[in-house]
C-alpha cells in the first residue's frame, strides 16, 4: 500500500467525487451533478420546516428541524473538498443552529424528566427536594426558551450571504 501524504489524498478523493457518484437508481454521475440538487432540496426542506416554527410549535416539531439540519450537515460536510470555504463558512452556521437546536431539546428533556419525579409523590422527596428540583425545571424552560432564541437568530443567516455564496460555487463547479 502507497503511503500518501494528506494533500495526494484529498486530491485523489476530490478527483473521484467530480468523477462519479451513485444514484439511488444505481445510474452514476459526478457528485458535482449530484451534490448541488441533494444540498439544494434538503436545504429547502430545513427551511421549510424551519419557517413553520412559531411560538407554539411543541419540541417534536423543534426536533424535526433538528434531524433536517443534520442530514444537510451531512451533505455539505461530505463535499467540502469540492466547495471549499464557501462550504466550511455555511457549515459553521448551520453547527451553530443545531447546536441552538440541540441546546432547546436538552434542556426540555431535563425538564421533562424532572418534573416526572416532583410528580410522584410516591418518592417521597422532601419539601426542600421538590423545591430545589421545581427550581431546576424552571431554569430549564429558561435554557430552552434562550436556545430557541438563539436558533431562530442563527437560522435567519443559513438564508444569507453563506448560503448564496455556496449556492453560487456548486453553479461554477
């Protein structure tokens, strides 16, 4: 086996993705054909989801989001040797919106699985004990609240600059 440095590597990886990828209907084509329409839909879709969110949206539909900005994660990830800073820039953001995402659906589990225990009077936790956990709860609904505060701001760049600057590299690709 040929022992390569890191930059013979990814020039040899980025020459097999402009060379060929695999449809699901087993056709093959360049992923610089491929790529730009995956990114582009589940982009689309993220957005979507994202612009249905409004102040009631329950956690489940916050989580929806959260699994869509995952898989477009996955796709620009899996090209940034084609799309270069244009990519690692409108990765950054969308890190950021998971981790806002992330953040929220966190602190509605702890939440959750807190005020589960204050329920049952079964346990047979003190006073003290049920305050300081009523307590935690509300601090969590206050964490969920800010990382949803902070997604809703963070998601408005994903719809910038990055995401046209990207848009325009897989064009010119």
């Amino acid at each position: 086996l040929e022992d390569v440095g890191p930059a013979v590597r990814m020039r040899r990886w980025k020459h097999s993705l402009t060379h060929f990828s695999v449809h699901s209907d087993g056709r093959r084509a360049p992923a610089t054909r491929v790529m730009p329409a995956l990114i582009r839909s589940r982009r689309r879709k993220l957005c979507k989801a994202a612009r249905r969110l409004n102040a009631r949206s329950t956690q489940t539909q916050y989580h929806a989001v959260r699994l869509r900005g995952k898989k477009l994660r996955y796709a620009v990830e899996s090209v940034i040797a084609l799309y270069g800073r244009r990519a690692e820039k409108f990765l950054r953001v969308l890190r950021k919106v998971q981790r806002a995402l992330g953040e929220q659906h966190y602190a509605y589990i702890v939440r959750q699985a807190v005020l589960a225990l204050v329920r049952q009077p079964s346990r047979g936790f003190s006073s003290e004990a049920v305050l300081s956990m009523s307590r935690m709860a509300v601090q969590q609904t206050a964490a969920a609240v800010e990382a949803r505060e902070a997604f809703h701001e963070t998601y408005r760049k994903l719809r910038g600059k990055r995401w046209k600057r990207l848009r325009r590299a897989m064009i010119a690709a």
